[in-house]
C-alpha cells in the first residue's frame, strides 16, 4: 500500500536530516589555519667580502668589493638596503629565487665607505672598517636584520696591502633617530628606530718596518747632532752647522711623516716623536752655547768633560723616552 504524497514528505525529510548528522557525527572536525606570526618581519643577511682597497687615511675613506645575501619568508621586500657610512658605486648582478616560501636575493656591491679614524697611535696605528647598512623604508618594527652566521662560518682572511687584517665581525642593532623625519602620520616628537646591520674589520699595522722606514731619517738627524759632543768647544761654527743640519733633517722627516693625514687637533705619536727629537737638537745647540762660553772664561777641561758627559747621557736618554712613547699607550 503506497504512502499519501503529504507523509512520505515529511518521512524523506527525516531521513535527509539523520544522514547529514551521521555524516558530520564521523568526519574530523576542521582545522583552523594558524595564524601568520605577529612582530617584524625578519631578514637574513651575509655578506662576503671579495677584496678592500684604496685606503686613504687623510680622507678617512676605503672602497670596499663584497657579495650581500638576504633571506625572508614575508611579503616586505628588502632590496632598497642602503649603506650609512657610504654610497655604493656597482649594485650589479641580482638574483632572486623562491623555494617553498622562503624567498632568498643577492647582488655584487663596490662602495666607498667613511668612518673616523682615530690616528693617536700613527704609523702604528689601528682602525675600525666599518659597513653599516639599513633599509631605507622600513623601520625595525616591521622589519629587522638577522646574522647569517651559519653561512659566513670559514669565511677566507681579508687582506689589505700594508696591513694586518682581522677576521669581519657581525652585529645586528637598533639605531634610533630623534626625528619622525617630518612623516605627516606621526606627531611632533616621535623617534624611528632601524635595523642596522654591522660588518667591522680590524686593521692594524704593528710593523717594526713601517716603524724604522717612517723615523729612520729622524733618528739619522739626531744622532748628527750629538756628534756636535765630539768637536772642540772653540769650534762653534761646526758645532752650529751640525746643529742646523739636524733641524733641518727633523723637520722635513716630521713634513714627509705626517703628509698622508688630515689635519688634527691632537698629536699623533709621530708628532710625540719628532717633538722630543727637536727638544734634543735644541740641547746640543744649548750645549754648544755653554761650551763656548767655558772656553771663552778660561775652562776649556770643563767644557769638554761636559761634552763628554752628554755624549752618553742623551742619546740613552732620547732612547729610553722614544721606547716609552711607543710601547706606553
């Protein structure tokens, strides 16, 4: 016997109803996708240094060949770095590549770079090279520079003509500003804060051949003017003409020592040096005076035996004092 029309409709709406409760009874329940991490947005950088040249101490400046990496998962792209300390003159080369989100890009870099140099101990002097590099558009809060040490391990020794080079060293920090740089968004007041990724090479030139090439002609001049100890006391223009000689020397040692740098309101330890050298001359000069003026007054023996006297006191004094100089920072 078939079923009025009116009741096998609400019966197949029934069963409908128990069939689609079975079904989500047996299936799992939905997974929620996790949501994106908050916080910046980091970025892997390297860098690998090809080669540094041009080092010009009176401008303070180097030039600089190195290959940059970064590497991001996110959708800021942080190619528009810039260098703090310099400009670069190639930015060549650029390979991007995408693998399972990661996103990874590269270029080969020349710049020329500035940093203060500090020259108290000049010729043997040491330096700070340093690269420091931000994004130019965003701030740390929305993107922030990460090391890439496991991929600068065993990285080959920079090198630099005259120089002793060590091992780069890497540095990621905040730099603050204390300006909004007149952005319209922000009030009157407000600081940006950056990324900035640091590279610093220690250079030193701790060379007792950079040492004696650079005084040798100072330590020449002094040592014509103790000589001025062996003539007679009555011989004054020799004596004075040794004395002379010596100035000269000293003083063009000290032109041709101290040409490469700029001008400074402190003495290097080259000036310390050739100071005390022309302190000495002027003594064997005062000497010289007071000789005469023993031979003159009818005490010849006592001129000499001062002579004689100095001639083994000053030049171990003008010893003893340059080797403090140098080895006492």
């Amino acid at each position: 016997m078939r079923h009025p029309i009116h009741l096998q409709a609400p019966a197949a709406m029934a069963l409908s109803l128990l069939a689609v409760c079975t079904t989500f009874a047996q299936s799992p329940p939905a997974v929620t996708p996790a949501s994106q991490p908050s916080g910046p947005q980091l970025t892997y950088v390297g860098l690998y240094i090809n080669d540094i040249h041009g080092l010009d101490l009176k401008g303070s400046a180097y030039i600089v060949d190195f290959y940059i990496w970064l590497r991001w998962h996110g959708d800021i792209d942080p190619s528009n770095f810039e260098f703090m300390n310099g400009a670069l003159d190639l930015k060549e080369h650029p390979y991007r590549m995408d693998v399972a989100g990661t996103h990874y890009l590269s270029y080969h870099c020349r710049g020329t770079f500035h940093i203060a140099f500090d020259y108290h101990r000049y010729p043997l002097d040491e330096h700070q090279l340093i690269l420091e590099m931000e994004d130019g558009f965003h701030e740390s809060r929305d993107l922030q520079y990460v090391v890439d040490r496991d991929n600068m391990k065993g990285l080959p020794p920079v090198t630099l003509t005259g120089w002793t080079c060590g091992e780069p060293t890497f540095d990621v920090r905040p730099h603050v500003y204390q300006t909004n740089f007149g952005y319209p968004t922000d009030r009157p007041g407000v600081t940006s804060t950056y990324s900035r990724f640091n590279c610093s090479i220690h250079i030193s030139r701790h060379s007792a051949s950079i040492f004696i090439k650079i005084f040798l002609g100072l330590f020449i001049s002094v040592a014509i003017a103790f000589l001025a100890f062996l003539l007679k006391p009555d011989d004054a223009d020799s004596r004075f003409a040794v004395g002379l000689a010596a100035i000269f020397g000293a003083v063009s040692s000290e032109i041709v020592a101290t040409g490469n740098l700029p001008d400074m309101p402190y003495l290097t330890l080259a000036d310390k040096i050739h100071c005390f050298s022309l302190f000495m001359i002027f003594l064997t000069l005062l000497q010289s005076c007071l000789s005469l003026g023993f031979f003159r007054r009818g005490k010849p023996h006592l001129a000499v035996r001062i002579d004689r006297i100095l001639l083994f006191v000053f030049p171990v004094a003008y010893t003893i004092v340059v080797c403090l100089l140098t080895l006492v920072r």
